[in-house]
C-alpha cells in the first residue's frame, strides 16, 4: 500500500456549480468573446423579426442559437448532432449557451431556416475587422480550392451511359410487370378474390432509378439546350454565324471547321450529372478527381482577413477574378492597391479588367518553375500576357507576387486542417454557398479574437 498523500478524488462528494457562466471557462476564453460579441455588435433583426407569433412554447433565443453555431465552427464542429452532444458534455458551449441544451433537430432546423440570414452576417463581422485595424487593402490576394460536395462521385452518371441505362431499366421492368401480370393471374386462378396483386418490392428499386435517370437526362438536355442558345445569341452579337457560333466571323473569309459529333442543342456524351447532389460537379483536386464545388476567396495580407468570398460549380478558375475584385469593392468601398493570382486567373481579359480598376495586378502567367511565376505553361503569347510575364520576370523575388503564398494559401490550410472542414454538409449550390458564407465569418472573428 503506497505511503504517498494524494489529492482527494470524492467522486460521490455534492458540489456547487460556479455562481456564473463567466466562471465555466478562464477570462479571455475565446467562448466569452463569441458570445459577448453576437450580444452586443451584431445586428441580428433579420433573424429575430422572423419570430412574431405570441402562440406556443417559447423557442430557444436566436442570439443564443446564432453564438452557438459560430462558436461550434470556431472549435472544428459543425454536425448538428455534436453541437447538441457538445452543450451536454462541454463546459465552454455551456458558457455560450448559458446552460441551454438545444437539442440537434433544434439546432439543424434553426440552421436551415436561417441560413441565408446567418450567412448575412460576413459583411458584419467584415466591418469589425476594418474597425480594428486588420484591413490595409494594400496588397490582396485570390484563390479557390475544391471543396468536396456531400454527395459521392460514384452517384453521378454520365449522358452516355444514361441513354443506354434508361433503355435497358425499361427493358428489365417490362419483364418484370410481365412476370408480375402472369404470377397475378396464377394466383388468381389458385386464391380467387384473395388480394394477392401487389407490385412486388423487388420492383421498386429500379423503377425509382429509372425515374431519376429519366429526369437527370432531361435535366443535362435543357441545360445544353440553354447553353446553346446563349452562345447563338454572343455570335449573333459579335458578327459570327449563330449556326456556327464557335467558328470565325461571317465576314472574315476562313473556313470553317468541321461540325462537332454531337448535334446542336444536346449534351454531350460525356458531360456527367449527380443524383445526390446534382449542381455538384465532377473536379480535380490535390487528391485526385472530386464531386465538390470551388470555393473561391480574397485575403487581405495585413491580417488574413478575408474580403470577399463565392462558390460555383466551375472547375477553372479564370472566369473568378473579376467578380472576385468586385465584390472586394462592394464590400470595402475600395480597391485594392496590389493584386496577385496563380496562374490559373491568367487571361488578357482579366489583365485588361485590373488596369482597368486601376489595381496593380500581379498574375502568374504559367505554373511556376524552380519559384518563378513567370514561366510560359503553354499559353499563347498574347500582348498583355507577355507584358505580364515580363515584368515577373524582371521583379523577380522581389514581386510582390511572392506575398500570395503566405497570404491566402494559409487561410485554406486553417480551414481545412486546423478546423477541419473538408466537406460541405448540405446540398444545392444556393445552401452551398450560404455554408461556405459561415466558414469566412468565423475564419474572420478567429482573426479578430486573437488581435482583441
């Protein structure tokens, strides 16, 4: 029997909790400053004016519910299930939550009621930030990354293959209803006015994915259909034959290549649709071939403070970077000085765009070689891009171009590693974006927290 004097450990002993919720957790704590700031500097009318109906239990308070989630995403949780079971079990959500325990269906519904609402409040949390000093708008920088959907790449179907599903699905359920129709008619011969007619289960699993597909292929169809007509309309505008719009101008003289295999107004084969989440697209990521979306944002490099933020279907990134500088503008009310991108925003279009902001842009004209951002990658030697090229190759690492490294690309790694959001938890473009919304907000008041 050891000797030795330790510490009481009265498991059964009765105790008195702290006499305040300012008390579960040490000043400073990262729980108080959530809570305190959703109470005292956020405008949260949008949400509150919802709830007007004297009638029935009073719900939880939506300030509590609004400092639960944005402090469960701070802490990497983002399941309704473990917010619920984190209020139970953790004495920092108690902190926040003032000893309320929400349960996860309270907490999922008031998250998709209010999700457009919630996700209102970036540009608030934005506004704080500029207020404290962590804005400079001196030097900006914009990425994406892909971001898996929640939905699995193994659910999505291609037209191709869809054209010959469909046909063989309607195939095997005509054999079906005909074996159906002659086991009916054996048991009416041998059980007489006994039910025993019912569709068989086995049936409906296949008749269900003969209707998705079916509506999957009229979905890829309008799309094309509607892809088509806008770029007959762009050729009509710009003097090209409406019937050839990806051909020369009428006037110009030069042939014209040879029709595409697939015909005007169709998807092609190989253009892919998602039955869990259809606006998902199939993209490349670090990791191989993904269902996700691309998950745009802009950096400010003071601080990595996040200015701006979007989320398409799109794989390239290109066609970004002018409604990223824009909503940058919407934002701030100013743009920024310096301006620097990978080279997968390169475009004489987008170089146009910036001088024209008057923002001194610094794009990557290839992918970098031996840290150079300067390299060719293949592209055409166009006037501005060449213009480009030259001058990161002149500045060489000295180009402010070296700052977007450090600037954005730690602001993914935070979220994906250090909080560990990986994949999106709802579906649909619009809910996407809403949730990807929430992800910068609270990147922002992380920021904000350790410089307050």
């Amino acid at each position: 029997m050891s000797t030795k004097t330790f510490r009481p450990w009265l498991v059964d002993q009765l105790q008195l909790l702290p006499p305040s919720v300012d008390e579960f957790v040490p000043a400073g704590h990262l729980s108080h400053f959530i809570r305190d700031m959703v109470r005292e500097d956020l405008d949260l009318s949008s949400i509150l004016d919802v709830y007007s109906e004297d009638r029935g239990y009073p719900p939880y308070d939506p300030r509590m519910m609004t400092a639960l989630l944005l402090y469960g995403y701070s802490r990497g949780i983002y399941s309704s299930r473990r917010l619920a079971r984190s209020c139970d079990e953790r004495l920092d959500f108690m902190a926040v939550t003032a000893m309320n325990r929400p349960d996860h269906r309270t907490i999922s519904d008031f998250r998709k009621r209010h999700l457009s609402a919630l996700s209102g409040l970036f540009l608030q949390v934005l506004t704080l930030c500029r207020k404290a000093g962590l804005v400079a708008l001196n030097h900006v920088s914009v990425d994406g990354t892909k971001m898996k959907a929640n939905a699995s790449k193994n659910k999505a179907m291609s037209y191709g293959r869809m054209k010959t599903a469909e046909v063989d699905l309607e195939a095997e359920v005509a054999r079906w209803l005909k074996s159906a129709e002659a086991a009916d008619a054996a048991e009416d011969a041998e059980f007489g006015d006994k039910r025993g007619d019912e569709t068989p289960d086995w049936m409906t699993s296949k008749e269900k994915r003969l209707a998705k597909i079916k509506e999957a292929r009229a979905a890829l169809e309008a799309e094309a259909k509607a892809k088509s007509e806008n770029k007959k309309a762009e050729a009509a505008k710009s003097g090209k034959d409406p019937e050839d719009p990806d051909g020369p101008p009428a006037s110009s003289g030069k042939k014209r290549g040879p029709k595409p295999k697939t015909p005007e107004g169709m998807p092609s084969d190989k253009t892919q649709r998602n039955f869990t989440d259809p606006d998902s697209k199939i993209m490349l990521g670090r990791d191989g071939f993904i269902q996700g979306y691309n998950a745009q944002v802009a950096v400010d490099a003071r601080a990595q403070i996040i200015l701006a933020h979007d989320l398409n279907n799109c794989a390239a990134d290109c066609t970004q970077l002018v409604p990223m500088v824009d909503a940058i503008i919407a934002n701030t009310g100013k743009a920024p000085d310096e301006l620097s991108a990978d080279a997968g925003y390169c475009s004489e279009a987008n170089i146009a765009a910036m001088e024209n902001r008057k923002i001194d842009a610094f794009i990557a004209t290839g992918r970098q070689k031996h840290n150079s951002p300067a390299a060719d990658g293949g592209r055409a030697k166009t006037p501005k891009t060449e213009e480009m090229r030259k001058r990161l190759r002149e500045g060489g690492y000295e180009s402010p171009y070296r700052l977007r490294k450090q600037t954005v690309e730690p602001v993914f790694g935070q979220i994906k590693h250090a909080r560990g959001f990986r994949q999106f938890l709802m579906r649909g473009i619009e809910n996407v974006s809403a949730e990807w919304a929430m992800i910068c907000t609270v990147h922002n008041i992380l920021k904000l927290a350790k410089a307050t």
